[in-house]
C-alpha cells in the first residue's frame, strides 16, 4: 500500500506487527541548492508506530542516499526526506511522537510510562521525561497586562514566580524565585508590559517600580477583602462581650481576671508616660501583646466569650428549657429520663455540664467569633432566616458591631469595580477612622501605604485571580513529581499547561 511518498507491505514479527517501507523512485531535490540529486546508496531504518489492538507496530523502512549533482555544493549527500512520517533522526514516527507527548504532557515520568505500557507503548520513565523536556514550549508574545504571583517549591524554604496574561490566562514564564532584582530583570528584557497585577507582595512592587515606572500596579481584590476579613474577626472577637450577651453569660474565670489586671497595669506605665518597649520589658510580656493591651480603650474588649461547640444535647434543648420553667427544681435524673425517651444517646455528665454552662436558659445557641464574622462577611441576600435574625441580634446589641456591619457593607460595593470608586474609597476610609475600631484602623492604614494599586484594583477590571489558579494547577503537577524533579521540568509542565 502507499504511504505518501512510500510503498509498504505488512507482515508479523515477534510479538509486533512489522511494516516494511521502501520508498517510490520520485526525484528529490537538494536541501541546499535545488538541484535533482542522484541515487547513491540505501539507508535502513527502524520507527516505532501507534500501537493497534494493543500491539506494537515497527516500520523498517529503506529509503535512499543520494548525491547533489551540484559541482561546488557543500552538501554532497543527502538522505530522502520523509514527511508526514518521521523526522530525521527520531526512533518513532509523527504520529506516535504526538501520542508520546500528549501523555507525558499531562503526567510526566513514571505515571506516564505506566500509562503509555497500557496502550502498547514501551518506554521508560526516563524516556518519558525526555520526551516530556523535547515539547516545544509555546512562543507567547508579551502581553500589556500580566499578572504576577509566587508559589511554594518548599513551603517556608524555597518560592518561584509565575507570570501570565492577565487577559487570556495564559502562562507566560516561570522565574526560579520571587526576588526583586530577577521579576525587575525580566521585566527590563521583555519590554511591552503596561499594567501588573499583583498581591501585597513589598518585592514585587519594588521590582516593577525600577523597571517601570509608569507600569500601574493593580493591586488583587480578594487579597484586599481577605485583609479586610481578618480586621472583622478581630473586632467581633474585641466586642464578643457585647454581642456575647445574646448566647451563654459568659463566666468570670482566672483567664479574664489576669486579662484585667494586665491591661490596668499596661494603661497605667502608659498614662506615667513610659513606652511600649519598656512597658514590655517591666511587666515581662512581649511587644506585640502590650501593643494589643495599648490598642483597646477598656478591658472588657479583651475578655472573649466562652467558645462551646455543638453537642448532643443541643436537639432537646427547647425541651429542657421548657421543663425547667414549669419546675425550676426538676432533678438533672428525671430530665435524662425524659431526653432519652425522645433519642438523646449522650452521657449523664454531658448534660450537666451543658446545664451549668447556662446554655439552656440563654436566648440562643452560641457562636464563636469566627463564625459571627463570617455571617457578617456574608453578603444579605445569600443569609438563611435564622443566620439573618442570629446576626441583625449580634448587631443590635452593640453600637460597634452596628457601625463595623455598615462598613463592611459599604466596602463590599466598592469590590465592583467601577471609575469613581477610588473617590469612595477616601470617604470610606475617613467614615472608618472616625470609628472606634482599632483593628479596621489598621486595616486602612494598609490601604495607604499601597493605595495608587489598591485603587486601580477598584477601578479596573483587571485581577490577579488567574495566577491563584496556575498556583492550584501546578500544586497537583507538585504532587505528581514530589521529590523526583527539578525546577526546570517543573517549568516545562507548567508553560505547556
């Protein structure tokens, strides 16, 4: 049969379908200079083709060596050329190289052999790699808007960089670290780039401010409302003794008691005007902790509310609440009697303690600070009835909460990016330090000192949500290659992505 430029024939080796190829008598011009050459001998060749039904395939071919007839021409012989079916030098053909490829693209060594030995491919996972680092890497021109990100080689240890289209999401290159001085080298070698989208990240800005200068740095609104998130669990945790009144009374313990007389004790060297560092070094405490005391204006926004987790008594508590108005003197016995009836399972000891703690004779169940917080995060609309009437109590009972809600509300509009909003952000900020919220406070002070990106993140559509998802992406490629590869295969499989 015919093959392109080649006649085959079919017959059976041992344990491989063999197909013997000779090539036709058609002229073949020189590479060099076009002149028709002249047969001077003949080449034989083994590839391995595509498996079928599971078995392997060899071609033998025999093609021609021929010679230029050219007087002069540097290239006196030449082999025939074969397109479409093998390229010079490869052992396998076109069509099983691109098979190869596209199994090893996507799991690299030992996976990829494993695989390939299942389709009737022999290879080992040496090979596998080879063919892996002989994919070409895509020619990608540069973008005007990027985004730059790093992830973990070794987390705490070792990070690399990872640059896309902000745009297309297409990977761009991969930089061996997440130093100033080698983002500003690339950036410096491959000029084009307008706008960047970046975290926090004081390197990167640095680096893109030396090497462009009038680059826009685009600052990423989920970090941006991640930050703002931390601030909110903060604050509800200082104001838990407020809204803690909903749940169980909270319990004056050893904990709240020496939180107290650290904080009088704090204030107190402050108000003698001693420093933090020597109130710190005085009372035998870190810095960062008389920083904390130093923070709030009363001690009470110290204390937290006690944190219960749910149990098995929480399904009868209308029950118990019920039974001890009607007889305050009801015997802890008689209402274990009456809960088991109903298909309480837990111990004796459960519900005493559950009792004691108050947390059948307060208005609702407990919730953490965290938990509250992130009710309040949440945006209205997606808040079922009880989470909605659990919060608007929260809120109602302090007039701290009240405000933080409406600024929190207030920022969470201005994440819609729209070309005023950086106007509103100014507001926003003012209305937030006339607040009696530390912990926001500092929130916006971290907004001024990155506020021309910050407000490009608000008022561009631009984000860096892309280079997250290339992170999650190649934390799978990690797991595939976990201490057997290095960085630059790890770049490879990461570009081909």
């Amino acid at each position: 049969m015919a093959i392109g430029s080649v006649q085959a024939e079919v017959g059976d080796g041992a344990g491989a379908i063999v197909v013997h190829v000779a090539s036709r008598g058609t002229p073949v011009v020189c590479p060099d200079c076009e002149a028709v050459g002249r047969v001077h001998g003949y080449v034989d060749r083994q590839l391995a083709d595509v498996p079928v039904g599971g078995q392997r395939v060899l071609v033998r071919l025999r093609f021609r060596r021929l010679r230029c007839p050219t007087v002069g021409c540097e290239r006196q012989t030449f082999r025939e050329p074969l397109p479409g079916l093998a390229e010079p030098y490869q052992r396998r053909t076109i069509a099983l190289t691109t098979q190869v490829g596209a199994v090893v693209r996507e799991l690299a060594g030992r996976a990829g052999s494993r695989l390939l030995a299942v389709l009737g491919v022999r290879m080992s996972r040496q090979s596998a790699v080879r063919s892996l680092l002989r994919l070409p890497l895509p020619a990608r021109p540069v973008p005007e808007v990027i985004g730059v990100d790093d992830f973990a080689l070794r987390k705490r240890h070792r990070y690399a960089t990872v640059i896309i289209d902000a745009v297309t999401r297409e990977r761009i290159d991969v930089l061996a670290d997440r130093q100033a001085d080698t983002l500003e080298a690339w950036l410096r070698a491959h000029p084009g780039v307008r706008m960047v989208c970046r975290d926090s990240s004081g390197a990167y800005a640095e680096a893109i401010r030396r090497a462009l200068p009038e680059a826009v740095q685009i600052g990423d609104r989920w970090h941006i409302w991640h930050n703002l998130a931390q601030a909110v669990v903060k604050e509800v945790a200082a104001h838990s003794i407020c809204w803690g009144k909903t749940g169980p009374p909270p319990k004056e313990g050893v904990r709240a008691a020496t939180t107290r007389e650290r904080w009088r004790q704090v204030h107190a060297l402050l108000s003698q005007g001693v420093g933090l560092l020597e109130c710190a070094r005085r009372l035998g405490l870190a810095l960062n902790t008389v920083k904390r005391y130093a923070r709030v204006s009363e001690p009470e926004r110290l204390v937290r509310v006690p944190k219960y987790r749910p149990t098995l008594v929480d399904p009868f508590r209308d029950h118990l609440r019920e039974r001890r108005a009607e007889d305050p003197a009801v015997p802890v016995q008689q209402l274990l009697v009456e809960i088991k009836r109903l298909g309480y399972t837990g111990s004796q000891n459960l519900l005493y303690r559950y009792i004691n703690q108050g947390r059948v004779e307060c208005d609702r169940p407990a919730i953490s600070p965290k938990r509250l917080a992130a009710l309040l995060l949440t945006e209205p609309s997606k808040l079922t009835g009880h989470h909605a009437e659990r919060l608007d109590a929260a809120i109602a009972a302090c007039h701290e909460m009240t405000t933080l809600a409406g600024l929190v509300r207030d920022f969470a509009a201005l994440l819609d990016p729209k070309p005023g909003n950086g106007q509103l952000l100014t507001d926003w900020i003012e209305q937030a330090r006339q607040a009696d919220l530390p912990h926001l406070h500092a929130f916006t002070r971290g907004l001024d000192y990155d506020r021309a990106a910050v407000n490009a993140a608000l008022t561009l559509p631009f984000h860096n949500g892309g280079t997250e998802g290339v992170n999650t992406k190649t934390k799978m490629i990690k797991r595939q290659m976990y201490g057997r590869a290095g960085f630059a295969l790890l770049r490879h499989r990461i570009l081909l992505g």
